[in-house]
C-alpha cells in the first residue's frame, strides 16, 4: 500500500488539475507564509512516482499516476477541479 505525506498529496491535486510546477509551488507555503520552491513542488511529485515505483506499480506519466492515485484511494476524482487562472492572469491574457 502507498502512502503518500499530505504534501505529496496537495501538490498531485495541483498538478492533476493542470498545473505546472512553479503554479503549484506558489499555492503550497511554507510555514512561515512563503511559497515553496518549484524545485521542492517537483520533489513531491518525483516521490509520489518512486513510492508507487518502489512497490511494483511504475507510474510512467502523470495521467497514470492519476490513476493509481484513484485506484489507491489516494485522491477521489471529484476533488480535482479545473485549473482555474487567477484573475490577473485571465486579464492579461485578454491582452495578448
């Protein structure tokens, strides 16, 4: 059985909902109110993949990682929600 921190948790959420890393980094803080890393976001996501890897259950995607994510109970897919921009993003965008 996996088992997965709450932080490696938090961050496939994130990613399963269409993020990249440094979006995700800047909604995981640290305690002190900072972002994490982009880096540190890419770690969790690294040890989800090796802790599924190491029990003969290789994750060789994210979509596949979703997956066993569901199948484990992990993660239940009606909490990944779509990625939704935030507003200054859309707005610059209407820019472009």
């Amino acid at each position: 059985m996996v088992q997965l921190s709450n932080r490696e948790r938090e961050a496939l959420k994130y990613l399963f909902q269409g993020m990249d890393y440094a979006s995700i980094a800047r909604r995981l803080k640290k305690p002190n109110g900072e972002p994490i890393s982009a880096t540190t976001a890419k770690q969790y996501i690294e040890r989800a993949h090796a802790k599924f890897e190491a029990t003969g259950r290789p994750c060789r995607s994210h979509f596949t990682l979703l997956a066993r994510c569901i199948e484990a109970g992990l993660i239940r897919a009606e909490d990944i929600d779509d990625y939704q921009p935030s507003a200054a993003a859309s707005s610059v965008r209407g820019y472009l």
